[in-house]
C-alpha cells in the first residue's frame, strides 16, 4: 500500500505542478486532451519523423535531457567548447521548446540553452557510420559529441544532419546541443519574434534522432511530377553511385528506372492517378544506391503524387488551374500554435487533428501561416488530401543591418523550400505576409518562381496591409497572385488582371467567447458574435459573398481566419484548446461544399 500511494501521490505531482523525483512539472493553463500524454512520455513522437527519406533503422533522442538555461548563463552563440554539467541539472522534455509547459521549463526569453544527453550505439550498428539529425532548432546550433564539436547550423525552421562516427566510442556516448535564440527579429521568426503576437519560441522544437549509414548514402532526393509526359522527375544526392528508383501502387510495381547520383532521370507513369484534395492518391517509391559492382549500399522508401498546379484562363479569367481544373480554394489561416507545446504539437496525433478538421468542415486549403512544421505534417496532408500555402516565417528588421539579416532570410528560404519541395500537398510559396520583414518583394518573387517553377508563389499576401512602424510597399507586380486582405471582407477584394490570379488571403476573424477554454489574457477579435449559432450565420453569410466574387468578379483563393484560436484571439472555428467547435460545422461544411461546387461548373462551356 506505501508503494502504490507513492506512486500515486508522485503522479499527481507530475500533473498537478509540484516536484516529483528529477521531473519539474507545470500546470497547464490552457491543456489539450493530449498535454498529459505529451507530458509523461518517454518517448515523444515516437514515429519515424522523414515519411518521404525513411530508413529501417533509427533511435529517437527525444526523451528527458539535462538542460541549463537563462540570458545570464554561458553563451551558446558558436561555442568552442561545451559547458560543464555539474550539481543536479534541470530536466527538458525534448523536443519541446523551453517556453513551453510540456518541456518542464516554461520560462521565456532563456537565449542560451545548453541541452546533454547521454546515449549508446547498437552493437548491429558497428562498421556503419552514425548519422545525428535535427528536425528543427532555433536559431544557432553548436553540436558536441563525447566534448568535441561535431558541427554547427544557423537556421530555426530547417533540419540537419551531422556525420558523428569519428567522435563516438563504445559504451555511453555524451550528446551537447547549445542552442542560442536571441528572438531579437534580426532573423526569422514569424509571429514569435519581438513584434509578434505570441509567446516566444527557441531551441529545440522537432524530433532529434540518429540512424546508420553506409560510407555512401542517400542525403536527399529531389521528386517533381511532369503531368504533360506521364513521368516523376528524379534526383538523387548521393555522391557518385548508380541508383535505381521503382514505383508502387501497394505491391504492384508501377515502373522503375535506373540513374545515375547528381543526375536527372525519370520514372514513366502511365495513366497516373492523380493526387488531388477529393482523391489524394500517393505512389510509393523506393530508391536504392547500389555500387560499381551492383551492391546496394542504401536503400529508403518514399511516396510521391502526381499532380499540377499552374495559372490559366477560365472563361477568359486566370484562374490556378490543379491538374488542368479550376478548383475554388476555400482554405483556413492555420497559425499552428498550441496552448501546450507553443510552436510543437504535443502529439503526431494532435498534429494530424487540425488536418483532419480542417477536412471535415469541407475546405480544401491551409495557409501554413509564418512558420513552418515537422514533415510529418505535410505527410499528413499529402495523404489527407489538403492544399497547402507555405508561408516564410518573417523577419522583423529587415532595414537594420541589412548585410547581415536579408541574407540570413534569403538562406533560410531557400532551405524551407529545399526541404519541402516533394510534397504534393505544396502548391504556393508565400514569401512575405503583409509587408512584415518585406524587402525587394518583386527581385525575391521572381527568384522564387524561378527557383521552383512547378509551383505558384504568392509574392506577398496581403500587400495593401502593413505594420504601423513602416510604409507598405504595396503591389509587387509580379507572382501568380493579386492578393488583399480584408477584416471582415469578403468585400473589395482583389481582382485578377491579366497574368495573376485573384486571391482574399485573409479575410473573416469573426470571434465569439467560450468560457473556460480561453487563454488568460485579455481576448479580442475583428468582430463578434454572441451564439454559435449567430456566428454560423454570419460565416455562412460571409461564404455566399465569397461565391459572388468568385462567380462574377474573378475571384479564386478565399482564406478565412482561423482554424483555432490562437493566445489572445479568438477568432477561431476551435477553441485554443482544440475542445469546443465554435459554430456548426456541418453548415460550414455544406456552404463550403456548395462554394467549391459552383467552382467546378465555371470549368465548363455551360458553367461559364
């Protein structure tokens, strides 16, 4: 009986905030249905987190990790050495960010974080060399192994991998991340920087783990679908080897080809089954490396879609065109912030949910709202069947010091959209978001339509807004997108002119109040309603404008704001705490549907 009321009484302490053995627990102020399932884990996100470069082998690093923190403590901007761990350290639950209640910290502003971890290899891993990865982590990372760097990366939105083997020995091995984020807007961080609107985010925020590789290995593999010739374009970084690809539809091999590594090859698809958000129909793939004497020295299994997305003229207007069809894009803002884990869902499943009711209220779009998540999400709406806008987190100083800070953004665009490139589920880049960090729109645009051609790049939405401490810019000109953004709108939107699309990037923000499922600070919103059922009519309204813009005034792209609430606002079709649906969603979904609907007819001689 003593034992089990130890047991009992350690648990309630883990849950309820007081001190339990080595865990220093926090009580939510706002928890999800999976906070305490985030919060006891030993392993959190337990699945494999690259779904489209994955290998048979791995070890998770997420877990407790020793963690010293705070502005006063020892630098981490690009040290030469690691600190000394020493006394009993704190405990961070990785891979959520200090800011966070699930991480156990949940203090702001620590700019230096000191992370050790101590782990071993497997013995079935001997002869192979020991890849460490990083999903994410913010800003500067400086890596040691057994007290020796191991490498370094400056970027909080985009992973890396490190070779680790030279430093490792048998036995315990000892892992350092110092992780430095002064938040100070000079590079990017979107809503959580200084002029954000929300809490702070830093460090580690996505999955570390390590896995074995061959000498010679697949780094990356670069998929683009080319509707017009029945084909997948394939590229694989992989040193200089010969490398075989063969697609899947379940068992059946679809088609395979050979190639060689740096250079392009294709995969013929005949008569490809089309991904799209109604039928979202993903191949698998498989690539192996193999060496001059045919040796397979990698293999990994991937997916891909077969999809297009281009501008064209309906009826005369241009309109996006997906697989060769206007399809109404009737998308939600989605700023994928969480009262529990801040910028890190607590679970895959959480993650997977705001997909997933996104889908049941019947739209087809997400706008990916300045930030960017783990793979896994964009798996999920690759296999779900949802559109996505990629948003670049933005900067906030983009005029001070620009030597230094508009290249750090210009890198880390890039490497966002490097490492989102093959999912299907991408169809625009959004660079910049109403004049927020906006520098040379029209020269960063072009660059991005130049860089990524298969897709439509929406150079900044929203330009007829901007931050009080600057001047808008205005229209860049160029892009595939004429976009505004009207509170509530849906009226004055943008129109089409002759090369770009008309896009309502943000537009709606109805709020209503839910007692108990808010976050404690004061709430606000655009406008209000005092029911849900009043709120449900007014968004109903609101839609059955967006339909007489699209039919009759050229418009294509409607993204109402948001999908949940988010801190302070509450302008969400959930609540912050993903509990209360606030309108009924079954109206949301039929007006949606009837919208879309009316979409597809204009496609045709009848309809136009």
């Amino acid at each position: 009986m003593k034992n089990t009321s130890l047991v009992i009484i350690c648990l309630t302490a883990l849950l309820c905030g007081s001190y339990c053995g080595n865990a220093s627990a926090q009580t939510a102020k706002l928890p999800t249905k999976w906070t305490t399932e985030a919060m006891t884990a030993t392993d959190p996100f337990p699945e494999y987190p690259r779904p489209q470069l994955v290998r048979g082998e791995w070890k998770s690093l997420n877990g407790k990790w020793d963690y010293i923190g705070g502005k006063e403590k020892t630098s981490t901007l690009n040290p030469k050495v690691p600190v000394e761990f020493t006394g009993r350290a704190e405990q961070i639950l990785v891979p959520y960010c200090p800011e966070s209640v699930i991480s156990g910290i949940e203090r702001k502003q620590e700019v230096n974080m000191w992370y050790r971890r101590r782990f071993e290899i497997p013995q079935n891993w001997n002869g192979k060399n020991i890849l460490i990865n990083f999903e994410a982590v913010d800003h500067d990372a400086t890596i040691f192994v057994n007290g020796k760097k191991a490498g370094s990366h400056s970027g909080g939105y985009d992973a890396f991998s490190l070779d680790i083997t030279r430093l490792l020995k048998v036995g315990s091995n000892e892992l350092i991340v110092a992780a430095h984020d002064p938040n100070d807007g000079r590079t990017p961080s979107g809503k959580n920087g200084p002029r954000g609107d929300y809490t702070f985010s830093s460090g580690i925020w996505q999955s570390v783990w390590l896995e074995p590789v061959s000498a010679a290995h697949i780094k990356n593999i670069r998929l683009l679908p080319d509707l017009e010739h029945n084909r997948l374009q394939v590229t694989v970084d992989a040193g200089s080897s010969i490398v075989s690809a063969v697609a899947l539809e379940g068992r059946k091999i679809v088609s395979q080809a050979q190639g060689s590594s740096g250079k392009t090859f294709y995969l013929p698809i005949a008569d490809p089954k089309l991904w799209s958000p109604e039928a979202p129909f993903l191949y698998d793939l498989k690539i192996t490396l193999k060496d001059s004497n045919g040796k397979a020295s990698d293999e990994i299994s991937s997916y891909f879609g077969m999809r297009e997305i281009k501008l064209g003229k309906v009826a005369g207007v241009m309109r996006p065109l997906l697989n060769g069809k206007f399809v109404m894009q009737l998308g939600l803002l989605d700023q994928g912030y969480w009262p529990d884990g801040i910028l890190t869902a607590p679970t895959d499943e959480a993650l997977k949910s705001d997909i997933v009711f996104t889908k049941k209220a019947g739209f087809n779009l997400i706008r990916k709202h300045m930030k960017t998540e783990p793979k896994r999400f964009y798996y999920w709406a690759d296999k779900l069947g949802m559109l996505l806008w990629q948003d670049m987190p933005a900067i906030w100083y983009q005029n001070e010091d620009t030597a230094k800070v508009r290249p750090v953004f210009r890198k880390e665009l890039k490497a966002v959209m490097d490492e989102h490139y093959n999912s299907p589920s991408i169809i625009a880049w959004v660079p910049f978001n109403e004049n927020w960090g906006a520098f040379d729109v029209p020269e960063i645009t072009d660059w991005v339509k130049k860089y990524d051609p298969s897709r439509l790049v929406n150079g900044n939405s929203g330009f007829n807004n901007n931050p009080g401490y600057q001047k808008a810019a205005g229209d860049p000109g160029n892009g595939d997108f004429v976009d505004t953004h009207i509170y509530i709108g849906p009226y004055d939107a943008s129109q089409p002119d002759a090369k770009r699309a008309a896009s309502l990037g943000e537009f709606g923000g109805v709020g209503l109040f839910v007692r108990d499922h808010m976050w404690p600070v004061e709430n606000n919103a655009y406008a209000y309603e005092p029911t849900v059922a009043a709120l449900t009519d007014r968004y109903v309204l609101l839609m059955s404008q967006v339909e007489q813009l699209m039919k009759y005034k050229g418009l294509s792209v409607a993204v109402y704001t948001q999908t949940t609430d988010v801190e302070h606002e509450v302008n969400g079709l959930l609540t912050y705490d993903r509990v209360v649906e606030k309108m009924d969603i079954k109206r949301v979904s039929e007006i949606n549907a009837a919208v879309i609907a009316e979409g597809k007819k204009l496609n045709s001689p009848v309809g136009r």
